[in-house]
C-alpha cells in the first residue's frame, strides 16, 4: 500500500469552499416558453418597458367624477351628477367628465379625462341618467395613478433569481412569452462499495442498499440540477475510472460516495493516485467528512464526498450547492448564515468544527437551536429532520446549552 492515503494537507472548510467556487462559469443560456420555466434561474435580468399600471385605472366600482363637484356634498345635501357613459373593464371611455358629470366605471377599468376621483357604488343613489352622491371626494381618490406599482425601466427581476409565483406573474404581465434560463447542469452521481445494494435487491447480511445517491439526486434536483444516478461502482479503481472517464463529457459535473478515506477498499484514493487531474483537496477540518475530496479532471469538478450518509449530506451542503448556485447565477453562493442560541448541550468535542445538522425555531424574536436527532456521520434518520446545519466549534468541551453558535440555513427561500 503506498504511503499517499496518509498524506493529506488539512484546509479550513472556508478555504476548501473557495477553492471549489474558484471554478465557477456561468452555464450557457437557453430559451424556455413561461410555463415551461417555474423554479429555473433567470439567465436574463428583467426590467420593465412600461409602467404599471400604464392607465389611470379605477380601483372601486363606482362613478368616476370631478371631486369638486363633491364639495359641497354631505350627508344631508345631495349632489347630482349627470352620468355620461359607462366604461367596464378594457375599453377606452368615449368622452371626458366635465363639470356636473360623472361615469359609470368599474373596477381596473380607464379612469375618462377629467375625472379625478371614483365614488363607490355602495355611496351613491342612481337613477336613469342620473347619479346622487353625499360624499366630498378627496383629488386621487381611488384612482392608482400611471406607474403607482412600477416605474418605467425599473429594474424588476435580477440574473440568477429563481422563478417562482411572483417572477412568473411579473413575466407574464410584461409579455415574456418566452423566457432565457440557465441550462440546468447535468449530475452524475456514483455511490462506490462492494457492500451496496441497488435499492430493489433484498437485503443480505453485511450489506446495505444505497441510500447516498437517491438523497444527493434529490439535493442535485432541489439546486435546479438535473441528477443522472448511475449504477453502483465496486471496489475497483479501474472500473471507478473506466465508469467516471465515459461519463464525463455528456456531464457539467460528478459527484461520488464512499471511498475518499484510508481502507483498504477506498478506492477514490487509489484514483487520486493514478489519474492526470489536479486534486484540489483531500481533508477538511470538519465533522462529518474530514476526508471529503475534490477534483478538477478533465475541465470538469470531482466532488468525492464520503461514504458515510451524514458526512455525504453534509459534503453537498458545503460545497456542491454553493457551486450549482455559482452555475446559476447567483452572486451569494454561500448559504445563509445567522447566529442562534443553543437549546441543549452538545457536550461532544472534536479536533474539527463540527456541522451538526439542526432545527431551527424563533421565540421572542430569539433564533433557538437544537439537533435535529442522532448525528453520527453513519446517521442518516436526522437529515430528513434538519433545517439547519449548527456550527460547533472545535474544542474538546463541544459547546454549552445557551451558548451562541453559527448557523446555516438549509432552507432558505433560494436567493
Ligand atoms: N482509520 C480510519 N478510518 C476512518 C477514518 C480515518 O480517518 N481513519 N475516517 C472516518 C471518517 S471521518 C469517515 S467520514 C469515513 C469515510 O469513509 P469513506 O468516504 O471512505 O466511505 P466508505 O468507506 O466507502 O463508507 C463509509 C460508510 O458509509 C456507507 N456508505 C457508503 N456508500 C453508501 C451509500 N451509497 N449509501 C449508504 N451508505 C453508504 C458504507 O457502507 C460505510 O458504512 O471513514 C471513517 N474511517
Ligand atoms: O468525517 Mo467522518 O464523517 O466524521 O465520520
Ligand atoms: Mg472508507
């Protein structure tokens, strides 16, 4: 065996991250109708070509009328008004409202020239032609001036954003029929071992089904990638690089599990030894996933996270997801961080900063924060729990309950 498992050189995780993001170009563009493109990255920023509303609009049912006509109108004084057209929704009124007169107009409808106030129906008492109000109407009333919501040439949508209900409602009403998206990057994920298990095979003795690739295609999809989930890879390194070589070129990237550590079998290593890419990294401070690798082969990234499911989840956390949202646009790659205060002892101590999968709550304006349940690496029953990842810091005494911890926000709306 050569002496190369136990060479590593330890980075900090914030190092390994920039080492990774170092890598990041933007994925080319493509053209998506709109209904096509909910929860894609914008791959174009949006800014308004008119302004909204773009007419004087009518936000009552009522009668549009000159507010001056109204000032002498009160509860015992009634003022009469000639009603000179009505004007539903969609149609341009015919004549203006001058002195004495008023329309019957209908919400978001064209509020007439010369109107400047719209009375509610429910205030009024009309009769053939006529309409009686006994209410002094203020200038502007219940009109929504032009551009009142949005400006002409506001800048309303950014690159990179994702497209959501909101983005798609402001698409649609500007006429985006069509809409440019980042390509989503292709995955390939290969869980490695012997021991593995396709998920339909019973179970044997010694042996687990793979879990790993299923919950990284699902973060892969939850980043706006498109997870491609390949057959399990033994213990081989030349079949792990024969496996990873034939993919590559239909792939952005690849991800791997399993393997990244010193057993005889982690055969990650042995192809960090006999490949021609550059290895970026091989050991984290961190916990789970001190061993978690990455690579630049042939022009495309190698995330060799670790076998084990905690340090796996972890591994995509920390450094695929901040590369993906790299790949799509967005200018904050790094997850959300906030501080909380920690609801129990985590009394467990490491020589590396632990991340430590969490839920997160707020009382009294106060962020708390607990584990989300067992949190070994091996553990995978806490990550479908966790909404956080809590940072603690390296030390032999873990950290205190009430003490105040980092904490990254795995479920933040996508920014
Ligand atoms: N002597 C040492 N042993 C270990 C060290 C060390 O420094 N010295 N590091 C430990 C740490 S920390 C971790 S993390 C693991 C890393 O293991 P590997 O990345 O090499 O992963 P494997 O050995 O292949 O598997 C570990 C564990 O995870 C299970 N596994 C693997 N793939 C899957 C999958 N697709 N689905 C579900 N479970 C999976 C596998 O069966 C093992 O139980 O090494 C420690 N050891
Ligand atoms: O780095 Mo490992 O995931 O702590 O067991
Ligand atoms: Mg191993």
């Amino acid at each position: 065996m050569s002496g190369y498992r136990f060479q590593r050189k330890l980075i900090k995780v914030e190092d390994a991250q920039q080492a990774v993001l170092h890598h990041v170009r933007l994925q080319e563009r493509e053209e998506v109708l709109l209904e096509e493109s909910f929860g894609r990255r914008l791959a174009e920023s949006v800014c308004a070509s008119h302004p909204v509303p773009h007419f004087r609009r009518s936000g009552v049912d009522g009668y549009a009328v000159r507010a001056e006509d109204s000032y002498q109108a009160s509860p015992e004084n009634a003022v009469t008004l000639e009603v000179t057209e009505t004007i539903p929704c969609g149609v341009i009124p015919v004549s203006g409202v001058e002195r004495g007169q008023a329309a019957r107009i209908m919400t978001g409808a064209v509020v007439p020239s010369g109107a400047d106030a719209v009375i509610m129906l429910e205030m009024t008492e009309a009769s053939a032609r006529e309409v009686c109000i006994r209410k002094r109407m203020d200038k502007g009333e219940n009109i929504t001036p032009i551009g009142h919501e949005v400006q002409e040439d506001e800048l309303l949508l950014q690159l990179g954003q994702t497209i959501g209900p909101g983005e798609a409602a402001l698409l649609a009403a500007f006429g985006y029929e069509r809409v440019w998206v980042f390509r989503k990057p292709r995955v390939a994920i290969f869980s490695t071992g012997s021991e593995l298990l396709e998920v339909g095979r019973p179970l044997e003795h010694g042996k687990i089904r793979n879990s790993n690739s299923y919950m990284l295609a699902c973060q892969v999809q939850e980043a706006g990638g498109v997870p491609l989930i390949m057959p399990i890879l033994p213990d081989d390194p030349e079949c792990v690089e024969a496996a990873l070589l034939k993919i590559m070129e239909q792939v952005d990237f690849i991800i791997t599990t399993g393997g990244v550590s010193v057993g005889d079998k982690d055969v990650l290593v042995d192809l960090f030894e006999r490949w021609d890419g550059r290895l970026l990294f091989n050991k984290v401070a961190m916990r789970p996933g001190s061993p978690t690798s990455v690579g630049l082969w042939r022009d495309r990234l190698l995330f060799a996270l670790s076998g084990n499911p905690g340090a796996s989840y972890v591994g995509f956390e920390l450094f695929v997801r901040p590369y993906m949202r790299g790949l799509l646009g967005y200018s904050a790659m790094i997850h959300n961080e906030i501080t909380g205060s920690l609801q129990t002892d985590y009394s467990k101590g490491s020589a590396y900063p632990r991340y430590v999968r969490g839920t997160v709550s707020v009382n009294n304006s106060s962020v708390f924060v607990k584990p989300a349940g067992k949190d070994k690496s091996s553990n995978m029953v806490s990550i479908k729990d966790a909404d956080c990842l809590i940072c603690i810091p390296a030390g032999g005494r873990g950290a205190a309950k009430g003490e105040t911890v980092r904490v990254i926000l795995l479920k933040e709306p996508d920014l």
